[in-house]
C-alpha cells in the first residue's frame, strides 16, 4: 500500500510538474505572440513623501508619445508638470533626455522569453488568487536579465487557463545608492478572444533614505493606446 | 654676439659632410622625381601625383602637392641637426668655454636654432633647385609642364615648408632641452611623423571642414581645403592662396612654434649641461687596483669568442632595453598601430571585424616606419656608442675578433625585433578581444608578421650596420639609411621594374582565409634566399671592413683583409650561391613564366593594336551559343578546357575570314572551324589568328568552333596568377578564344599613345556611330548567348557559374557539375571552385543560393536579406526576374570587388562578409547586394551600345535602383550619409580627371561620372518628378529593350521614354546633358517662438548654379530653379536623437540672395538647403545650418 502511494505522489508530482512546465509554456507563447506591442502614450505620475511628516515632497506627471518614424521608435514629450505645475517642454526635454532617448525598439527579451534554468527559477508557491476576473495561480521566480545584468525576485501571477501573466509583482535583489527597497507591481493586459497582451501598469514603491530623511516615492507608469512595432 | 654665433654654427655646418649629402640626396630626389613625372623613363604609370595628365607638372598646386610629401624627409634632417646643435657642445665638453663667456642664453639658443634651420631650408632648396632643373633636361616630354614660374616653387616653401621646419625645429628643440638626450628627439621626429600620417588618414574624415583645417599642425588639411573641388583649370593656373584657413592655419602654428621656441630659451639655464652629472661623478670615483693583481692568461679560440659574443650581446642587450625612448616608441607604435587596425578595411566608414589576417595585416602595414625608426636608432646607438663614450680605443684593441663585435650587435638588435613583433601581436590579440572576437589565430599572426615580414627588417638592419661602418657619421647614416628605403619606391619608377633589381623587395604575400598564403609563397620563399645570400655578401664586407682605431675607409685594408687567409674565398662562394639563386628566380619568373615589364607590355599593346587595328571594324560572326567542358585541377593550379561556341554571320554580306584571339596565357590551343579552312595569319605573340574560308560563311548561316586549351601552372612568376586557386578559383570568359580585333588591348593614356605615336583615342566611341551602336559595351563579339558547361573538380570543392544545375556528380575522386542557363545572357560568365557552406532559401520562386567560406557567416543574413529586398523592388518597378535561381558566391579576396554575372554575383571576401554591421553604419553588404541584383536587369536584360553614356545605362542606373532600396532600408540619416559620399566622390573625381570631364548622358567610363554623380541624379530626378513616375519609364524602357539585338540602345533613348513636366524640363538637361553645379548654402537663420506656440524662422539663403566645361572652367549660369527647403525639429529615441523634418518645399529660386520666412508647428532646430543632395552642390557642408 505505502508503495502504491509513493509511486501515486509521485505521479501527482509529475502530473503537478509537467502542468507548471505547460502553463509557463503558455506564458512564453502568450510572450512570443505578444513581443511587438508598443504603447502610444506612456503616463508616469510619480508622488514622493516625507515618511516622517507624512508631508508631500513633491510630484511629477509626464506623457510621453511613442511613433515610429523611418524604422526608429521616437519619444515624444506632451506633457510634463512637476507639483501640478506645467512645465515649459524645453526644459522637460532637456531635464528627462536619458528617458527621451532611451531606445524602446521592443525585443524577444525578458523573463517571459526563457525556459527556467540557472538564471532563471520559477516554482509554484501553491497560492491561488483571482486578479481582474482572472483565476490566478502564483509562481516565485528569481530572474537576471541579460542585458542589465541585475537580478530580481518576486511572483508572478498566471491565468491558470492560458497562462497568460496577468501580475508580477517584483524587488530588485540589489537597490541602487540611498534607496532601500522598491517593490513594483506590473500589471498585464489580456484578451482571451484575440490573444493580445502586454503590459498595462507598473506601480512602484521606493524608499529612499537620504541626509537622515527617509522618503516614499509612488510612481505609477500606465501605457495606453498600444499599437504593434513590425520589425 | 648672436651674428657671430650664428654664422660660427652656420661655419660649423658648411664643414659637415652631412650637410652636403643631405643637399645631395634632396636634389637628386628633386630632380630625379621631375625626370620621372617628365617622362624620361617612360614608365607606364605615375600616380606619385592626384591630378590626372592634364594638370601641368610644375604648376603650383603639383609643386607644393609634392614638397608637402618631401616634408617627412625634413623631419630627420631636423631631427639631425637639433640633436648635435647642442650634443655636440656636451660631447666634446666645449660648453666650459661657451659659459664662461658673456653669452646671453638667448644668443646662444636662437642663433645656433636659426643658423641650422636656415640651413634646413637651403637644403630644401636643393631640392626645388633640382625640380627646376630637371625641367630643362631635352628628354622631358616637355608639354606636360607650364613654362616655369618663380612663384610656383617658392609659394610651397612659404606657405609650407619653412613654417613646418620652424614649428618642428622648436618641437624638437624643446625635446632635446628638457631630456638632454638625441634618443628622444628622434623619438619626438616619430611623434611627429605618425601625428602627420594620422593626420593624413584622419583629419579628411572630419565633417567640421573648419576644425580638421585649423588642428593640422603641418596645414595640409587646410591646403587641401583650399584646394580640394579645384577643378583642372584651376590647379593648372591658380597659385596656393595664402587666404582663409590656409592663412590662419600657418599663423596658428607658426605662432605655437615661436611660443616653443621662447619658451625653450625662457626655460634654459646655462649651468643645464653641468647639472647632468649624476653618472659622470659615479665614474669619476677612482678604482683601486690590488697590488696583486695578475692579469689572466688569455687563450684565444672558438670558446673565447663565443664567450665574447654572448658578454657583447649582453651589454647591447642591456642598452637597448634599458632605453626609455625603446618603451616610449612601441606605445606611440602601438597606439599608431591600433588606429591603421581600425581604419584597415573600412568601406563606406563601416570597419571590419577583427579577423586575425585583418588585424595582423593591419600591424604589417603600420610597423615599417617604427621599425626602420628603432633600427636606425639602436644600430645607430650599438655602432656609435663606443666612440661616443671615448673607449673605442681600448676596446678596438682588445683581443676580440670583428665576428663577434658584429654579430653581437645584429643579435641583439634581431631580438629587439623579435621583442617588438611579439609586443604587436599580443597588442593584436588585446585588440581582439576588446572588440569581442575571440577566434585568435596564433599561427596567422606568426607566418605573416615572423614569416612574410621579419626577414626584411633583418636584411634591412644589415644594410644598415653596413651604413654605419662606411659612412663615418652617425647622422648621415641615419638619413642616407632612411633616404634608400623612402627613395626605393622610385626606382621602380625609374624603370628598374624586375624584383630581382629592387633590393630587399620580394613578391607580395597576401594571406586570405579562403586560400591561405595564396601562390606567391613560393617565389616570397626564393626572393628572400636571394636577398638573404646578398645580406651575407653585406655582412661580409662590413666585418672584414670593421674600421678599428682611427683608420678611415680604405680599399687598400679591405683588400689586404679580403686576401687574408683566403678570406675572399667565402665571399666568392656567397656571391656564386646569390647569383645562382637569382638565375634560379629569373628561369622561373623569365623563362617558365611571361614576365613583362609595364614598359615592355606597353610597347607590346602598341605594336598589337598597329598590327591588327585595321580589323577593328571588320565584320565578324557573332557567338549565339557556348557549350563548355572545363577541367580544374586546383591542387597543381591547371585548367584543361575544350567546347564549342555557334557562330552566326548576322550582317547582310558574306564573312570569307574569321578572326580568332586566344589569351596568350592559355597552352595547346588548338581551334577546328566545321568546314573547310585555312590558317593565314597565326601569330602566337599575340594570340591573334585569322582563318580563310573557302566557301565564305553568307547571311544568318552558322558555323560552329571547337577550341581545346590548358591553363598550365608553372614554377613561380612576379605577376602570379590570382585567378587559379588551390580554394577560390575564379576564372572570367576572357580566358576562353574570342572572335575579332578586341580594341580592349589598346592603351588609352593620351600621353603614352603619343609617345608610340599612336592616333588619338576615346575610350567609347560617338553616341551615334554606327560601329559602336552595333555591339554592346560588354562583349564585342556576341549579343546574346545560350550558355551550358559541364565542369569538374577536386572532390572536396563546388563549381559554380551561371544557370541552373541540371546534375552534379562525382566521378574517380572528382566532383562534377552540369549548368544550362534557362534564357539568354551576355557574352560575360565565369566560373567559381572552392571549399564553400551554402546558405538556400526559396523566394517568390527564385532559388536564392550564397556559397561562402565556412568562417564568414558573419553577414550572410543582411546578403540574404538584400537579395529579397532588391528582387521585390525590382521585380515591381522593371519587371520580372527572368532566371530560376540567384547566387552569391564568395572568392578570395585578391580582388576587392563583387560583381554580376547572369544568375551568379561573385563578392569578394574583403567587402561584406567581414563587415562588422553597427547600427549607425552603413550597411555596405546589403547595399552591394542590392547594386549586384540590380545588373540582372541593367545589363543582363537591357544593355547599352558600345558608345558614349553605356555606363550610365549600366552602372548609374543600377546605383539609383540600390538606393531606393536602400532608402527603405536605411535610416534617413544613413541615407543622407551615403549620397553626401557619392556628392564628395563625383567632386574629388572631377578634380583629378585626366581627360575631360562629360556630361552623364556621354559618360565615357569615368566612375566618378556613373557610379557617383549618375545616381545622385537619377535620384534627383526621381524625387522631383516622383519614385514611381521615374520607374514607370525605366518599366517601359526594359519592356521594350529587353535582350534588345543591334543597333543597341543609348541614354538619349532612355530619356525619351522619361514624361517630364515642362517646368522641370529644365533639370533632365543640366542634370544628364550639361555639367551644372550649385553653390547652395545658409547664409544665416534664426527662429522666433510666436505667442501661438509656433515658431517663424528667419533665413538668408544664398543660392548660385554655374556650368562647367570639361575641363572644369565654370560660368554662371541663370538661375531659376526649384530648390528643396527643409526644417527640421529633433526627436528622440533609438538610443539618441534624429532630425525629423517639419517643413519641406520646393521653392523657385532666382536671386543669389533670398531671404525667407518659414513657420512651423514645432521648435525646429535645423534648416537646410537642398540638404538630401538633389542638385549637385560644390560646396556640400554648408547646406544646412543649426538654428539658433
């Protein structure tokens, strides 16, 4: 009988393993339709604290409009306000060119683009939640990508039909100079009826500790109006 | 005080021989460069000079081309002369007396400077005394000289030369006062000689025209500047300008050089020589000599001298690689070295990867001035040192043989080159892998750089220690050692054209990945035995002639010691065994192989063409089909053909001879005519055979020719076959019989038709001759050819030519393939062997094929990509692809050239299959792919008669067709880019042309005129009357030309098939008919941000269109033109910014001054002109102007 049940969990574990395996292969499908959207207008409002007087420090809105123009994708300002003043676009320019040169050509990279291995980790945290009408099933990953080099931990939430990434949530495994924790949620769009999605929202919290002040920044980037890039 | 210092030292100088032979060499270098240039030894080619043989050899802007060149010999004459001014003063420790007298410092450093520079400038004046001279010599062919001007000799040395010598006189000077040491002022001279060859390299590259002129310390950019859209009437009349940047460029540098120069004597303190003492004092302590001190018995024998060899060659050791200026030269070296790696290979300002035969060729290129610099400098120093240091003397007479005094020296100095080659390759091997190309190859690195390049530095330091033992002066024989090499390229000039007479010099090894070393290893091999036994007969004399003591040269010692113990004995030996190596070489390169010099095949093409020119226009059947059977052997590097060409007699009257021409390459020839014939002339000096018919061959008939031949490899030859290959065979048509005269052979410089008394010749014929008219320009005896070839090979490698592959098989260890051309083609086909991977890929039906060598999948994707783009754009703007198949086919890369064969584009290794693509970089492998596919239509579908302008229907038209692929390919940017490159290249050409420049529509084959300047303005047109409007009629005109039988069609036929609008009437004739110029540019702009958030922008635009002649003498022309106006704002992204245009129109110009008033939505940033080069603009970096 003890037999029967081992060779029993362990054909459960298989069977559990092998679903895993196929969901995030869904995923990387979902991905590999999905790799050339690109957002017309990408909104970040971005809100910082003082955590001590819980006072606002400040806040910033920016729009940015994404077109393609002869094979290049060029960003565009349309807006920019800081502390609900709007700001003349030449001086935005000049204060946010690394973002305005940043070169969003969209590629095959990414977490969603790799079968689990040693950069990369993925298992079933057994937790079950239901995001945007979708019923979810989390995954703990740890991921480091190629490009940047940094490593990022977090969950990941798949639609477990398609397996479609509905949420991550994620934290640099590393912050960067007087910051002492980010946590980001990025939000997925899905369209089971047509296959589309791609990301939506990223909402991030960062806490800064700086000249004995320690300060809570919220941004929220949101990506509307997404159209795709054909390479 | 200072007159007297300054005419002592000018004294001084007068005393030197040095002096006289550094005059001596400048005027004969002078005199000897205007016999050359004159024609006195009749060479073939001169291109020492840009400017074509209608620019006058003695006018100002040759004069000063040359001085400025000749200014790389001043340097170490300078260098010289700074470098004993004051050396001499420590040596001979006269600088007790100078300092104890009331001199002031200032006397004593400006008047010695400016006594020697003096001096400089007098010696360059013998060289200029030696042009004019020349001039007057009987046998200078004397038209293609102006009658000489004072002015055009001396405009180089003001404007050039003399603010040079002061500027690198006080370098150098403040050199020698702040190290206190010779070494470092010939370390500085090679500063300064790299900083001019970078110079030359690299400030042309420079868009800012403003900066690179005014940054060149030597001026050449700037005189460049001045002088570069010259066209040839100009640099035949104007004298050097000292005007604009050429003006403030001299008085940059000439100041910097004063500045240096106060400095130096502000800075100088007159105890500065006394201060160096550290090491005179440690040798001033007295050594103590034991009481019991015994000498030791001496035993003279081979262990001794072996023992004093290897404490000599530790003691050289030491000093050479104890020199500070040995580290300072191989970092300056390698720094110069990692720029030519960069640079080498670039095409279109996109590098290459860094393969190892790239980087290690790189490094051969570039080292030759550091090692002559280092070998002149430590033989220099191990020759001298001794006498320097006053103990020449005691060592003289030590009991040490002149064996081992020699060959200490040579040791040490071929470690030194061991040390350096070993520092460049691992400096190679860092560049590499910085560059991410991990792919090292040691053993490339060692056989080109210690095979092919180190026997000659070794040779070239025997010479050298020779130098220095027969000229009793160190500084001369630094310059007389630097002058042979710099002068050697002449000699070949001068007629001493076989490399058996230009010593030191072997055939040249190029290494390609596809086939190795290639064929000239071996003769490489033989030369340098050849040199090597005359390096011996040199280190010989310089051993047995070693002066030791205060002895002079003299023939009677050497003589004496040649007759001593038989000595010359071994000197016979070695002179036997180098004459018996070069009679070796001379059968081999003489007897087995055809060695011509360029003169003697000069003479050869004129006796060809007055032999056999009076058939040119003889009526001859022509080739319809060919049917060949080729054997390649590439291991022996033997070819055995045989086959059949159809011949047709297409004109209306009987044909009663056929003329047959066999490349007299080709071995056991043999030629069978169908029906009854008889051979009248055969001359196998030319291959040229005549066969009479009895029954004459009438109207339409047909008659076949069987011809069998073999290409034979033999020994080693000098012009060594680059065609036949153990891997990369490629062999054209022109290897197989051909039918008629072939006026190809003929020579086509007007100055050496002249000088064969030859009728005067152009290179195509009238555009409406009838003669021309009835041949295509490609091949003058057939029209159109059915093509099959059966073709074997070794069993590892693939044949490839054009058409489909019906079979391919192996047979007795033997690959066999079976192509048949589905269609008809020119007259033009090769045939391709080697080792090839194969990439396939089935497009709209077409098999696309590239065969490459299995290293080079580097870019076979953006080739593969540029057949399918090209074939998709062509296909709908001409018409259908009329073949099965498509391929590109690598071959070794002898040649650096791709081109078109119906259904086959051979593309050599060196341009694209080891282009490294960036994404700001001109994509050169898709954009030759893209020119290649296009000859499938323009010229293997419609091809232009053998006239005016066949060029421009093959060649300009097949440019337009890449760009506008390209333009969909390319960023604007990089669009933009590449048009300004063709803009510069048509300029660039035009100046040095050698005949006269022609309209597009009469181009006679000049490139700068087709490929440049005739797609700029088929662009042009196509951008004013629309891409598509323009298409249309090229459809039209292929539909109706297409395989088009004689008379053949011409430009003026293309135009009219081109609907253009009345108004634009206009720019069809200055654009294809006239030579039109404008002169477009910003003048000033500014912009306004309105209250609406628009912006205005206030421009003042200056606009001028001239007409040239052929020979470049321009007049203005009426203006009333439509220019394009572009304003642009900057957007971001990508990874950086791009212009974006926001306004764009095309306005009528008629003023030469226009001022405008443009708003626009956005804040524009720039406004240009014409910006994407529509019209021909001769000033085109002045089009567009940032807004302010």
């Amino acid at each position: 009988m003890k037999k029967i049940m081992t060779v029993i969990s362990m054909l459960a574990m298989i069977v559990v393993l092998s679903a895993e395996q196929s969901l995030w292969e869904k995923a990387m499908e979902i991905a590999a339709e999905n790799w050339n959207w690109i957002p017309r207008l990408t909104t970040t409002t971005s809100e910082t604290k003082n955590l001590k007087s819980q006072e606002l420090e400040g806040s910033t809105e920016l729009v940015v409009k994404h077109n393609l123009y002869e094979g290049i994708i060029i960003n565009e300002l349309v807006t920019s306000s800081i502390n609900g003043q709007e700001e003349s676009l030449e001086e935005a320019s000049k204060r946010y060119i690394e973002i305005l040169q940043r070169d969003n050509t969209p590629t095959r990279s990414g977490m969603f683009f790799h079968v689990p291995g040693e950069e990369f980790t993925l298992k079933n945290n057994g937790k079950d939640k239901q995001i945007s009408g979708f019923d979810c099933i989390g995954f703990d990953f740890s991921y480091r990508d190629e490009e940047s080099k940094k490593k990022s931990s977090g969950t990941v939430w798949l639609d477990k039909k398609s397996g479609a990434p509905i949420l991550k949530e994620f934290s640099p495994d590393k912050n960067p100079r007087f910051v002492t924790g980010i946590d980001m949620i990025m939000h997925y769009h899905y369209n089971p009826d047509n296959g589309e999605w791609y990301a939506k929202t990223v909402d991030s919290n960062v806490h800064i500790s700086a000249m004995g002040r320690k300060m809570i920044s919220n941004t929220t980037v949101s990506y509307s109006e997404h159209w795709r890039y054909h390479n | 005080m200072w007159r007297e210092i300054f005419f002592f030292e000018l004294d001084f100088r007068l005393k030197q021989l040095s002096t006289y032979i550094f005059g001596i060499i400048l005027f004969l270098f002078g005199f000897l460069l205007v016999n050359i240039l004159g024609g006195a030894f009749s060479a073939v080619s001169v291109s020492i000079i840009s400017g074509g043989e209608r620019v006058f050899l003695n006018s100002a802007f040759v004069n000063t081309t040359l001085m400025e060149r000749v200014s790389i010999f001043l340097i170490f004459i300078i260098a010289s002369f700074v470098s004993s001014m004051l050396s001499r003063d420590m040596e001979n420790k006269a600088y007790y007396f100078f300092f104890t007298k009331p001199i002031s410092k200032w006397s004593y450093i400006t008047a010695r400077f400016f006594a020697n520079m003096l001096l400089v400038g007098v010696i360059n004046l013998m060289m200029v005394l030696g042009m004019f001279i020349a001039f007057y010599m009987p046998w200078i062919e004397g038209e293609y000289f102006m009658k000489p001007q004072l002015l055009n000799y001396l405009t180089p040395l003001t404007h050039i030369i003399i603010p040079n010598i002061i500027l690198i006189g006080s370098i150098l000077l403040g050199v020698f006062l702040i190290t206190k040491k010779s070494a470092y002022v010939y370390v500085a001279s090679f500063f300064i000689l790299t900083a001019y060859l970078i110079g030359r390299n690299y400030i042309g590259n420079i868009e800012n025209r403003l900066v690179a002129s005014l940054i060149d310390p030597f001026g050449i950019s700037a005189l460049s500047e001045v002088t570069r859209l010259w066209s040839v009437a100009q640099r035949n009349t104007q004298p050097i300008p000292l005007i604009g940047l050429l003006l403030w460029n001299r008085i940059i540098w000439v100041g910097i050089g004063i500045i240096i120069l106060c400095l130096c004597v502000v800075k100088f303190n007159l105890k500065w020589i006394s201060t160096d003492n550290s090491k005179t004092k440690k040798a001033s302590k007295k050594i103590a000599v034991p009481e019991d001190f015994v000498i030791p018995p001496i035993r003279y024998g081979l262990t001794t001298s072996i023992r004093q060899f290897f404490t000599m060659l530790t003691f050289n050791l030491r000093l050479i690689f104890k020199s500070f200026p040995l580290y300072l030269l191989t970092i300056c070296g390698i720094a110069f070295t990692v720029l030519i790696v960069i640079q080498h290979g670039t095409i279109y300002n996109t590098r290459t990867l860094p393969v190892t035969y790239n980087v290690a060729e790189a490094i051969a290129l570039s080292i030759p001035l550091l090692m002559f610099l280092i070998i002149t400098l430590y033989t220099g120093e191990l020759s001298w040192k001794s006498k320097d240091f006053k103990y020449d003397g005691f060592l003289d007479s030590t009991p040490t043989s002149n064996l081992s005094f020699y060959l200490s020296k040579l040791t040490a100095l071929i470690i030194l080159q061991i040390f350096l080659l070993t520092t460049f390759i691992v400096a190679g091997l860092v560049y590499q892998t910085a560059r991410g190309y991990t792919e090292y190859e040691l053993n490339t690195y060692i056989s080109l750089l210690f095979g092919i390049n180190m026997p000659y530095y070794i040779i070239a330091t025997i010479l050298c220690l020779f130098i220095h033992e027969i000229i009793g002066n160190k500084y001369a024989a630094h310059f007389v050692f630097i002058a042979i090499f710099l002068l050697q390229p002449l000699t070949e000039q001068m007629g001493l054209h076989h490399t058996l007479l230009q010593f030191n010099t072997t055939p040249r090894v190029v290494f390609s990945d596809i086939n190795s070393l290639g064929n000239n290893l071996t003769g490489y091999i033989w030369f340098t035995i050849y040199w090597s036994f005359l390096a011996i007969l040199i280190v010989y004399f310089t051993v047995i002639n070693r002066r030791r003591g205060k002895n002079d040269f003299s023939f009677q010692r050497l003589w004496g010691r040649m007759k001593y113990r038989n000595n010359y004995i071994f000197a016979v030996v070695i002179l036997f065994l180098f004459v018996l190596t070069g009679g070796y070489i001379f059968y081999n390169t003489n007897v087995l192989n055809a060695y011509m010099s360029p003169k003697r095949a000069e003479r050869a093409a004129a006796e060809f063409e007055r032999k056999f020119s009076e058939y040119a226009d003889l009526a001859q059947p022509k080739i319809t089909d060919v049917n060949l059977k080729v054997d390649i052997y590439p291991c022996s590097r033997d070819i055995h053909y045989q086959g059949t060409y159809s011949l047709q007699n297409k004109t209306a009257d009987p044909i009663q001879e056929i003329h047959v021409m066999v490349p007299c390459s080709v071995e056991k020839k043999k030629l069978l005519f169908d029906r009854e014939h008889r051979l009248t002339v055969k001359d196998e000096d030319f291959g040229y055979y005549i066969f009479e018919f009895t029954d004459p061959l009438m109207p339409n008939e047909l008659i076949n020719l069987d011809f069998a031949a073999s290409i034979i490899s033999r020994g080693f030859s000098l012009s060594e076959n680059s065609f036949i290959n153990k891997n990369g065979t490629f062999i054209h048509s022109t290897y197989f019989p051909s039918i008629g005269y072939n006026d190809r052979f003929e020579i086509l410089s007007p100055r050496t038709r002249k000088r064969y008394d030859l009728p005067d010749k152009k290179p195509f014929r009238e555009i409406d001759d009838p003669a021309g008219l009835s041949r295509n320009y490609v091949s003058h005896d057939a029209d159109w050819i059915t093509y099959e070839a059966v073709i074997s090979t070794s069993e590892e490698q693939t044949v490839l030519t054009s058409g489909d592959l019906i079979r391919n098989w192996s047979d007795g260890g033997r690959n066999y393939f079976h192509y048949k051309l589905n269609g008809i083609m020119v007259n033009y086909y090769a045939i391709l062997s080697a080792k090839y991977s194969v990439q396939k890929e089935i497009f709209n039906d077409i098999d696309i094929e590239i065969y490459y060598h299995d290293k080079h999948d580097y870019n076979i994707d953006r080739m593969m990509n540029g057949v399918k783009q090209s074939l998709t754009y062509y296909e709908n703007a001409f018409g259908p692809y009329p073949h099965n198949v498509l391929r590109i086919a690598e071959f070794p890369r002898y040649g650096s050239f791709a081109q078109s064969l119906a259904t086959l584009i051979p593309f050599s290794e060196s341009i694209g299959f080891i282009a490294d693509i960036r994404k700001d970089k001109v994509d050169y492998p898709f954009m030759v792919t893209a020119h290649e596919v296009a000859h499938q239509w323009w010229v293997h579908q419609v091809i232009g008669a053998n006239v005016k302008g066949a060029l421009t229907l093959a060649e300009a038209i097949t440019q337009y067709s890449a760009l506008m692929v390209m333009k969909n390919e390319f960023s604007r940017d990089l669009f933009r880019q590449q048009l300004l490159y063709d803009l510069t290249r048509y300029l660039a050409g035009r100046s040095s042309e050698s005949r006269e420049e022609n309209p597009v529509y009469l181009d006679e084959g000049q490139q700068y005129i087709h490929y440049s300047k005739g797609a700029m303005v088929f662009y042009g047109l196509s951008q004013y009357i629309g891409e598509d409007t323009l298409n249309n009629a090229l459809k039209r005109f292929v539909a109706d030309k297409r395989y088009q039988e004689p008379p053949y069609t011409t430009t003026l036929e293309l135009f009219e098939y081109i609907n253009i609008p009345d108004s634009l009437q206009y720019l069809l004739d200055d654009s294809f008919m006239k030579i039109t110029l404008y002169d477009n540019s910003i003048k000033d702009a500014v912009k306004t941000k309105n209250d609406d958030g628009t912006y205005t922008v206030n421009a003042v635009i200056s606009t001028a269109k001239y007409y040239s002649d052929g020979l470049g003498n321009t007049e203005k022309a009426e203006l009333n033109d439509w220019i394009e106006v572009v304003v642009y704002d900057r957007v971001f992204g990508g990874g950086g910014s791009i212009s974006r245009p926001i306004y764009s129109e095309y306005l009528r110009f008629t003023e030469e001054e226009t001022e405008l008033s443009i708003t626009v939505s956005s804040n524009p940033t720039k406004i240009g002109i014409d910006p994407d080069y529509k019209l021909i603009n001769m000033m085109p970096y002045n089009n567009t102007i940032e807004l302010k």
